[in-house]
C-alpha cells in the first residue's frame, strides 16, 4: 500500500532531475539551451510517449504482451515511408510517406496474422517481425542506390532525435506534436474498451465492445502516430516494449493507468537513453563528443529486459 | 552379376570427361594468349586524374563513372560505380594493374589480390603524400620523368603558399549530410591549414566523423566551407539556431557554388588550383565589413 502511494511521488522527483539534467549538462549557454537542447527534449518527450503509450495500447488489443511498433513492423513500415518522402525530397511530406507506411505494414501484418477471423498471437508475433525485415531490407537497398542521402537514412534507421529544422519546420514540428498528444489523448479514452479486449474478443463482445470497429480506429490512430514519431525519430526500439511491463509492476495492471503512466516513463526513459546517448562518448575519447546513435540504447537496456520476460513466463 | 556393366559406364564417362578436359585447356590457354590486354584498370578519380597528368591516359581502359576527369575519360568503358564495383568486370579486363583508393574499396582490393592480379592503393592526406604518389605512379607506369616534373613543381608550387594576412579562421568542413565533417588529417583539412585556416574539428577521434549541429555551432566556425552538393548559403544560414553563428553573421559560408566539391576533396595535381580559390575565399573579407 505504501510503496504504490510512494512510487508517483519518486516518480515524478526523478523525471523533473533527468529534465533538468538533460537540459542544463555540459551546455555552453541559454541560446544552446532553447535552440538544440528544449526541441531535442520535445522530440524525445513525444517519441517515448507515442511508442509506450501505443505499445501499452497493442498489448491490450492484440492481448499479447510481446507486441509493439517495432516488434509488430509498424516503426520498419513508417521507416520505409519516410526514406522515400526523404529521396523525393519532400521533406514537409514525410511524416505523411511514414503515416502511410506504417498503415501500409499494419495491414499487411493483421492480414497475415488473421486464422479463422480471429486474431492468432504467434502468427501476429512471427508476420510483424517478418514483414519489418522485409521492410528493413528495402530501406537498405534504397539507402545503397542513393548514397548522397545516406546520412539521412542512417538517422531514420538507427535513431536520431537530433533533426535539422528550419524556423518554418519547426513550427509545424510543434503542430504536429500538439496533434500527437491529443491524438495520445483519444487512445486513452479507449482504455475502458481495452481493458475489456484483453480478457478476449469474445468476452468483449458480450460486454458491448464491438471489437471489430474499436480495433480499426486504434489501428488507423496509432498508425498515424508511428508515422508522425518515426518520420522525425527514426526507429527506436524497445521502448514501447518494456515500459508498459515496467508501469505493469509497479502499479498494476488497470489499462487506463498502465497506459498514461507508460507513456509518461516512457518519455522519461527515452530522455535518459538520450542523456547517455550523447554524453557517453566522451567517456571513451576526450575530444569531441562522438554520439552514439538512441537506437543503440535502447536495444541495449531493451534486449536483456525482452529475455527476462520471455524466461519469467515459461 | 559383376561389376561389368558398371565399369563400362566408367570407362566411357572418363574418356569423355578427358576429351572435355583437353578442349578446356585448350580453350583456357587461347584464350590467355589473346587476352594479354595490358592495360590499367582504375577505380579511383584521384588515380585517374594523376595518372591522365603524367600522360598515360591512353593506358587506361576501364574506369567507375566517378573518373570524370580529364572529360575525355567519361568516354571510357566503366566497371561500376566509386562504391558499387563489378569485380567481374574488372578481372575481365586482365589489367596490369588496379589503381583503386582505400578504404572504400579495401574488399575490392584484398580480392583482387587473392586472384595474383597486382594493386596499387591511394589514400592521400597531405600534400606530401600526393608528392610521393605521382612519383610512385611515374615509377609503375615507365614515365618518371613526366611524373618527377610535375611533383617537383607541386613541390615549389606548395613552399610558395602562406597562410595569408589576418587572422586565421576556424573552418567547419561539412563533406556530407547530416555535419559529416573532416579532422585535419584529412587532405581537404591538409589544404585548409595550408591557406592558413584553423579546422573547427581537428580532434575528432577518426579522419571523418559525424558531429552534433549543438557542438558546430558551440564552437563557432568563422567560416563554414561546403564540399558537397545540394546545399546552399540560404539553407545552411536557414538552419535554427544557427544565426548567431559567426560564419553566418558574416556570410562566410562557401558551398558548390564557390568552388567545385571535386576539386576541394580530390588530391590531384587540379589541387593547386584548389589552394588558390581557397586561399582567396578563406581571406576574403566579411560582406559586413567592407564598409
């Protein structure tokens, strides 16, 4: 009883002191400050957010706790768009190019997933992992027939909250993350529903869910909000994997909470892979700081976490 | 019941596959024989441009689309692209030897090597090694007095430049998207201290490496130079947060437009008339300050 009123308030301290440090460490001054450090935290705040709270969102609906944007191919599909809204140089379009990826590979996984009408959890697990190699390999081909554009490519492959704006596209930036946020805010509303799916669509159904069209706005909402994330981001893994199993632990399994807290840790979470992503460098050499590309994190804290799981349910 | 029939087979099938043997061998040594071209294989532009200069261009016959200097090269059989090599094509030729530049086409070149075919690597990053390198060329290709000529004019052309009046400029080297940048160890960073500029990254932990935009403008560059196409002035003055930037207050941002990227990244003999443009735009004064 304790703990659970204790955790928000630790919570809340420690994300404040990782903000704050995020903000102010190593920094020369205030114009470093507003013109790099406060858009970076933005865009990593808004891409923690979106893949945990999605992620807390596909466990639920797919009821299957190994699912997320990235494990289902969502992120390699939004990936795939924005590479090539990224070589057509349409740079105001490619949020649009990876909305219609991730749509595009969301629909080709629920395709190959469906046996008998029903969604089947390994078939769902196996076709978005095949069809996010499928789409990995394209963007490796594309990156390999336009060499002049590889840095960009490397960035939406491996992560990168570090984009180049202009004044004009860093507005719509902070548009299109306002839009984000109230459509993060229209996937809780859902939770109820949710909560109702993950004890099967059956027994949703007989709870007054209809499942079917439930299902289709999430998809079709969450798949813009991979698109918006991964067209800025890159591919960030793990996040939306771990932290709604995290948020599980420490404060239950009610789905509206899990997923408002998931997307606040996962915020968070990001912020302090990011932390490490830029600052670690300069552990290993003494000149200029080196980054290491946040996707590399990720993985890193991710992969052993995504073991753990695995072996506790056994 | 023995094992007749099964050797009858046998006995067939060896004549039959010595025939074919005889034929091949046959096939293989004339076909050595005819294809005794002794010609260069080059892979590299810098190669290319040097090996044009000490005047064995008509030695070379294959190229990578990259080679576009002299022109006339462009008219040349290619065998791939800079980074996307057909080695088949290039054994193909039998060439006396492959004039490639590392590291790019290191896999390139080990491969080549296993085969017995003889390589000749470039990696420059000074001017002392484009010295020594089209010495070396002149040596391989029998034309040392050609080569030795032309170095020693590199040599006094070099002795001449200074660094130029004034203060010397940091410059922030941008050779690719995304602050791809290059340390002065470089040959375009060799080029930049040779005019007298100062590399903004000169301590970077390898010859090239990516930076963060907040590192650029923390150490801001006086002078940004461009080696690469596709940006301009306006994008890279556009960038937010970078308008308090000395390069950008000033103007001092040379991209294509300035000076062409193949000259300021290749080592050729061409780089003499690099250090010049260079050496004029590093010195030329602030559009502010001409009052």
């Amino acid at each position: 009883m304790k703990t659970s009123k204790l955790a928000p308030i630790v919570f809340l301290i420690s994300s404040i002191a990782m903000i704050a440090l995020y903000l102010g460490y190593d920094v020369a001054d205030s114009s470093a400050i507003l013109n790099f450090r406060l858009p970076r935290l933005l865009l990593a705040f808004l891409t923690g957010f979106v893949l945990s709270g999605v992620g807390s969102t596909y466990q639920a609906m797919l009821n299957n706790p190994l699912a997320e944007p990235y494990t289902l191919g969502t992120s390699a599909g939004a990936a795939l768009g924005s590479t090539i809204g990224v070589i057509l140089n349409l740079w105001w379009f490619v949020p649009l190019f990876g909305f219609l990826g991730a749509l595009v590979s969301m629909l080709a996984v629920w395709i190959l997933a469906r046996s008998g009408g029903f969604l089947d959890k390994t078939r769902l697990l196996l076709s978005g992992i095949v069809s996010g190699m499928f789409f990995t390999a394209v963007i490796s081909l594309l990156m390999y027939l336009n060499q002049q554009k590889l840095g960009s490519i490397i960035n939406i492959l491996l992560g990168n909250l570090e984009p180049v704006f202009t004044q004009s596209e860093w507005q719509f930036f902070i548009g299109v993350a306002g839009v984000s946020f109230i459509l993060m805010f229209y996937l809780f509303a859902h939770a109820n529903h949710l909560a109702a799916m993950t004890s099967g669509d059956l027994v949703a159904s007989s709870l007054g869910v209809d499942v079917k069209k439930v299902r289709i706005r999430l998809f079709v909402v969450s798949s813009i909000l991979i698109g918006i994330v991964v067209s800025y981001a890159g591919i960030i893994g793990f996040i939306g994997l771990i932290v709604p199993h995290i948020t599980r632990m420490l404060f239950g399994v009610n789905q509206r909470r899990n997923m408002i807290t998931s997307a606040f840790l996962g915020a968070v979470l990001l912020i302090f892979c990011d932390f490490i992503a830029k600052h670690v460098g300069k552990l290993i050499y003494s000149g200029v700081a080196i980054e290491i590309p946040v996707g590399v994190i990720t993985a890193f804290f991710g992969a052993p976490f995504f073991l753990w799981i695995m072996m506790r349910k056994r | 019941m023995g094992f007749a029939p099964f050797f009858k087979i046998m006995k067939r099938s060896l004549i039959l596959s010595g025939i074919l043997m005889v034929v091949l061998l046959f096939f293989f040594l004339f076909s050595k024989v005819k294809n005794r071209a002794q010609g260069y294989v080059v892979t590299s532009p810098e190669a290319a441009e040097i090996l044009a200069a000490i005047g064995v261009e008509d030695k070379i016959v294959a190229v990578t689309s990259e080679c576009d200097y002299p022109p006339s090269l462009q008219d040349k059989p290619t065998v791939g692209s800079f980074s996307q090599i057909s080695i088949e094509k290039v054994i193909a030729w039998n060439p006396k030897i492959v004039f490639a530049t590392v590291p790019t086409q290191q896999a390139m070149i080990s491969d080549l090597e296993k085969l017995g075919i003889t390589t000749e690597t470039v990696y420059i990053r000074t001017f002392d090694d484009l010295i020594k390198t089209i010495r070396r060329f002149g040596v391989l290709t029998k034309r040392n007095d050609v080569a030795n000529q032309l170095a020693d004019d590199l040599q006094q052309f070099i002795e001449t430049v200074d660094i130029g009046p004034g203060p010397r400029p940091w410059v922030y080297i941008e050779i690719g998207d995304q602050f791809w940048t290059a340390s002065d160890r470089t040959f375009v960073g060799e080029m930049v201290k040779l005019v007298g500029g100062r590399v903004l990254f000169h301590d970077l932990p390898n010859d090239y490496g990516k930076v963060s935009q907040e590192d650029v403008v923390m150490r801001n560059p006086d002078v940004i130079l461009i080696t690469y196409p596709g940006v301009t002035r306006e994008d890279v003055m556009n960038r937010r947060g970078w308008q308090d930037v000395t390069a950008c207050k000033t103007g001092r941002i040379y991209t294509a437009e300035d000076i062409d990227p193949d000259l300021i990244v290749r080592a050729t003999p061409r780089s003499r008339e690099a250090v010049v443009i260079l050496g004029e735009l590093l010195h030329r004064l602030p559009d502010n300050e001409n009052q």
